[in-house]
C-alpha cells in the first residue's frame, strides 16, 4: 500500500501523426508520485503535456506506456477503484446544453454508479454557488457559472483526489477567488489537488508542492518555498576598475571570478538585500567601473534545468 495519492512510472504518451504530420511525443517517460492530502502544481507552458497527463489519469487519454497508479489502484488492474478515486475539471468545456445544471449533476453521478440516497446534488450546488441556477437551462449558464458546473461535477462521487487543468485559465477574478476558496475548503476536509497552471503566482499561491513539465518531462519537482528559492535567485555582475584579488565574502553572497575579470555575486533577495552585497564588495575594496544586476524568472529556471539534464 502506498502513501500517494498518484505514483506514475515511466509514463509515455505518443499521438499519432495526422495528415503526414511526424507523431508526437507528448509524454516522454514521466515518473512523479503525488503525496496524499497536498495540493500539487502541475506548471508548464502550453504544449508542455500537462492536459495530456490530466486526460490520462481522468481515463480520457490512453497511455502508449508506463504505470499509472490512482489511490493505490493500478489503473490497468483496477480500473474501477481508480476511476472511482479520482474526479476531474477538464479544460474544456463540454456540457450538454439540455441539462439543468441539477440534472446534469445527477447524471454524472449516475454515471459513477452513486445510489440515489447518496447523492449531494444540493449541497454541491450549494458549494458552488449555483443554486438558484439549479433548474435553468445549462444553455443560459453564463462562461464563469459552466467552469463552476464542471468543478460540481467531478465532486460527485466524493473522489480522494481532486484534478483541476488550468481551472483560472481565461476566468475573471471574482470566479478565480471562488474557485481557489472551494479548493482550499476541499484539501482543508482531506482532499488531495492536483492542478495545472501556466501562470506562476497562482502555482505559488495555492501549492504546496510543484512539478514543472516541459516538452513531455517533468524537469523540477520540489515544494513549493524551495522553488521559490531558485526564483528568488538574484546575480550581481561587478566590472571591477582593476585587477581583483580578493573577492567579496558575506552570509548569503556567493562570489565568483569570471575569467574576463568581472565578479559574479549570487544571492537570494528574500534573504540578503542589495545594499549589503554593494557592501560586501566595498569591505573587499573592490572598486566598481559597471554593474548589472540580473532576476531569475521562470524562464531561467527552465533554462538552467533544462541545461544541467
Ligand atoms: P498542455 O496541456 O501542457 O498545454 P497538451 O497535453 O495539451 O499540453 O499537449 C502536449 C503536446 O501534445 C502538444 O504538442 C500538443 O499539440 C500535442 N497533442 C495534444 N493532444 C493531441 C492529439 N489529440 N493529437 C496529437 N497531438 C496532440
Ligand atoms: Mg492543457
């Protein structure tokens, strides 16, 4: 018995090429396990294989290869317990325009087979504020009240994991602060999150933990505050006036020589500010002919993961 709530091995997804197009390695050999009860980040730009990987664990998607395990539950051995485990928001709309957003609730939970004592069509409306909606047509939902009928709609069979592909992706901020308000109420009651997002700050807002995907791999997986660390990285390039000798020493300031004479000065803005690297290299009497300073982006992380594979 395993402690994730996701494990995959080594999971593959190629797409086969269309109109004499070359096939597509969307998923290139993934291994990543999801802890129980955290709220997880999957972050990448698009193309990256972040809806590839959500379909594939929703069942919508068939792998080419690998072991995708669900609550414990291969998904090839058991496939019952791991559909039941696992309830998904996809990133695309697609409601049928003839339900009532109560009807289609309980629909979906006919689907999964929950008995009709056990369902929880009202208090999901209610938790996603669509309760006086309950009996319109899903045709006069506006866009904001359908993305809040796809959530209400993964929640009916009360699954252990909760995936959400690029929930804010495209929704004004009112829907955005409700969503991620019902996310938070949802892990705080035991539920594990998973979500894909390509936009940063949301990722560090909401997660606890983060894998970045890039052209079908996972290049960095860590929590959330020692990513945020590498974001935080800073770099000081000093073009000394003469020859230096002595390189600045301080708590939080790593000093490197370049080979054309210029002192590279890393450290962390959250811990360590400007002044006192200016300062640092005043104390080594260095004097300064040019400086630049240069922020680690999302980019640059990228980059250099990409760089050290
Ligand atoms: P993301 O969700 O991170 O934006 P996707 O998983 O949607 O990325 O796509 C990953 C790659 O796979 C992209 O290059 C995309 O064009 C390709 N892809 C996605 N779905 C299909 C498909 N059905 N057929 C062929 N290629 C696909
Ligand atoms: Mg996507």
């Amino acid at each position: 018995m395993t402690e994730d709530a996701i494990r995959l091995e080594a999971l593959r997804k190629t797409y086969k090429g269309q109109k004499g197009q070359p096939e597509k390695h969307a998923l290139k050999g993934i291994d990543l396990a999801v802890p129980r009860g955290s709220v997880f980040g999957l972050l990448g730009p698009n193309g990256a294989g972040k809806s590839t990987l959500i379909n594939i664990l929703a069942g919508l998607v068939k792998k080419t290869s690998g072991k995708v395990s669900i609550w414990g539950f291969d998904q090839d051995e058991n496939p019952r317990q791991s559909r039941a485990s696992i309830g998904v928001m996809p990133q695309e709309l697609n409601l049928d325009p003839f339900f009532t957003p109560r009807a289609a609730l309980e629909v979906q939970a006919g689907l999964y087979g929950v008995p009709k004592s056990e369902r929880r069509s009202d208090e999901i409306l209610r938790l996603i504020g669509l309760e006086d909606k309950a009996h319109a047509y899903a045709r006069t939902l506006s866009g904001g009240m359908s993305r809040r009928l796809l959530l209400g709609k993964a929640l009916v069979h009360k699954p252990s994991i909760l995936v959400l592909d690029e929930p804010t992706a495209g929704v004004d901020i009112a829907l955005r602060q409700m969503l991620w308000e019902n996310v938070r109420q949802l892990n705080a009651q035991g539920m594990t999150i998973i979500l894909t997002t390509h936009y940063l700050e949301e990722a560090q807002e909401m997660c606890d933990e983060i894998a970045i995907v890039n052209q079908g791999e996972v290049i960095a997986r860590d929590t959330t505050s020692n990513m945020l660390d590498r974001l935080d990285q800073r770099s000081m390039i000093i073009h000394p006036a003469c020859e230096v000798t002595t390189l600045p020493q301080a708590d939080g300031i790593d000093a490197e020589l370049r080979a054309d004479g210029a002192v590279v000065l890393r450290y962390h803005s959250n811990q360590t500010s400007a002044e006192a690297v200016l300062e640092a290299v005043h104390t080594a009497q260095i004097t300064i002919r040019d400086v630049k300073t240069a922020e680690a982006d999302l980019e640059d992380v990228f980059l250099s993961l990409t760089k050290s594979v």
